[in-house]
C-alpha cells in the first residue's frame, strides 16, 4: 500500500514560518499531488484551524510537527553570539535578548490534538519521539513518517515503529532534518542518499532534496523513492506564503550559491548566501531553538524593510528553477508521468 495516496508522486514539503498556507495544500491536492501542514512554529489553535481548512477540501494530507530536542542550551555561547549580533540588530532598531527560551514548539499540545482529531499522515521533524508516542498515532489511524538524513538515522526510526521515511538530501533548502545539529552534513546526492538508506532499511520512501525539474524527480523515482517531495520549486507559485523579499531574492542575480548555515537559527538549514551568512557563518553556533528566538526579531524587522541581506533566505540547490504561477502548473511540470 502506498505510503501517500496522490494521483502524482509528488508532494509539497512542509515549508514552516510562511510559505505553505492552507490555500496551497488545497491547490496542491486540487493538482494531484499530496500536501503537507507545516505544524512548526504555528499554535496549536493555529494548527487546528489550518488542519480543518484543508481536511474539508476532502483530500488526503499530511501534518508535519517539529519533535523537540531536549538538549540544554550553553547559555554563555548564546551570549557571546548575541553579542557578535548586536551591531546588526542595532541597524534595525533591535535589541537582542540572549536569555535561552525554551521551547518545545507545543509538541505534547499538537501530538493531543492530532490523536483527537486524526490526520491520514504526520511527519516527524528533528528528532524521533519515544516509541509508545509513535503507537499512538499509529493506532489512531494515522501513517507516521520520519525524516532521515542518513542509513543510521533510518534505522533509529525504524526502531520507534514508523511507517515510513522521508530521506532528506543535503541540498533541500530550509532546515536539515539531520538528528544530530551537530555533525558536518557532507554533500551527496539525494539519489545516492535514497539507494543507501533502501539497501540499509526496508521502509518506503519519500524523496527530497535537490529537485530542480522532472528528470530529478524522475531520478529519485528511479532510486527507489515512492514520492518525491519538493519545496523550493513551490516557494514563488501563486499560492504560496512565501514573504516579498524572499520571492524577489530567489530571482535577484547578486546572489550566486546557496550555504548550509546555523547563523540563523542554530540548526543547520541551507538558505542564499546573503550578507548575514556571510557575516555570521563561521561564528554560528549549535543551539537551535534558543538561536531562531535570538535572531527572529531582526530577521522580521529586515523583512519590513525589504532588506534580503539581513533574512533568512531558505533555497535548495535548484533555487535557480523555481517558477512562478499556479501550483497546478508547476506539479505537471515537475512530474515524470505527465502526458
């Protein structure tokens, strides 16, 4: 039985803090591909109001929730960081608070609500949940998928009793999925990624990472992938939430390369080289939540001010192909089987 039931092998990758709206994954389902709720960064009351919006489109969809990392946070390097920080916070009228916050992104709320109220899918996010948490949304009716960056890590996931894996490569754009923010995430192609974690695991796939047009997707298929997931090539489509400045900035040409950098959250994410990263990269520590709270405020203020030099930038690999226009247009684009 297939993991995502679409008519596409393709879904939309969860995009947290803005790009992916209800009115997306609507699209999204409308077109044949499988949508996902980013859960992350959003209330529970937020996330129940988005799920039940896309649950009356009366289309299979997946949740994503981000699974807290427990570890604590080395309060003096967070300090010295803001510190490194307060010269560009102080250009946009910010002042930076390096007091660790704690924040577990709502997890025990939003696992609750999602027993309460099940979904078809949810995907896990950062790090794996106790086996018995995963059990329970299983028994609730619910597929349960786990994001992976490596054999290793697949096989931790298979050992909490999920369905499947989504097998992240390293040049998706937005956060890596690794589970340890620590390592130095080396560059390999997803479909490489795919056929190591398949020979290493036997639970079905989704793809993602470094899509750039059909034959990528294609490729990933190819692997071993059941579906591919994309995200870059869905930020400047019509019905995204992608914000102004960063629709402009994926079509602005001063920027040449994209960075896999903890600058600005303290877990490593791959976003457009822009000033920031390459102020801030080399300083950056691990220390994600306590870094994306640090920094949020100026992220938001240079957003305000149109300034793409001083934001968050998420792009993969492929940034250069994202198109713009309905979402319907871009999934029969990208998919292999089109006619």
């Amino acid at each position: 039985m297939a993991l995502l039931a679409s008519r596409r092998p393709l879904a939309a990758a969860p995009m947290a803090g803005g790009p992916t709206t209800a009115r997306l994954c609507l699209a999204v389902a409308a077109a044949g591909g499988f949508p996902f709720v980013a859960g992350g960064y959003k209330t529970p009351d937020a996330l129940v109001e988005e799920v039940e919006t896309v649950r009356r489109g009366g289309h299979p969809f997946g949740v994503n929730l981000f699974v807290p990392d427990r570890r604590v946070v080395d309060a003096d390097a967070l300090a010295r960081y803001a510190e490194r920080l307060a010269p560009d916070a102080a250009r946009y009228g910010v002042t930076l608070d390096p007091t660790p916050v704690v924040d577990d992104d709502a997890w025990d709320a939003k696992l609750a609500l999602l027993l309460h109220r099940p979904v078809p899918v949810v995907s896990l996010t950062f790090a794996l949940p106790p086996a018995d948490e995963v059990a329970a949304l299983r028994a609730a009716g619910t597929t349960v998928l786990a994001s992976v960056t490596t054999p290793e890590e697949a096989e931790r996931a298979r050992a909490t009793g999920v369905d499947g894996l989504v097998v992240q490569g390293p040049r998706a754009g937005g956060h890596s999925a690794t589970l340890d923010p620590d390592r130095v995430v080396e560059d390999v192609p997803t479909a490489d990624l795919v056929r190591a974690v398949r020979a290493a695991c036997p639970l079905p796939v989704v793809a993602a990472g470094g899509v750039d047009g059909p034959r990528a997707v294609a490729a990933l298929l190819d692997a071993g992938a059941e579906t591919v997931a994309v995200g870059t090539m869905l930020l400047r489509v019509d019905e995204a939430g992608t914000s102004a400045v960063h629709r402009a900035a994926l079509a602005d040409p001063r920027f040449t390369r994209t960075a896999l950098t903890r600058a600005f959250t303290g877990r490593p994410a791959r976003a457009l080289r822009n000033a920031f990263v390459e102020a801030h990269d080399a300083d950056a520590i691990t220390a994600y939540p306590a870094v994306h709270h640090l920094t949020r405020a100026m992220r938001q203020a240079a957003a305000a001010a149109g300034d793409p030099d001083g934001v968050h930038l998420w792009a993969g690999t492929g940034w250069r192909h994202a198109p713009t226009g309905p979402v319907a247009e871009v999934l029969a684009g990208l998919d292999p089987h089109a006619t």
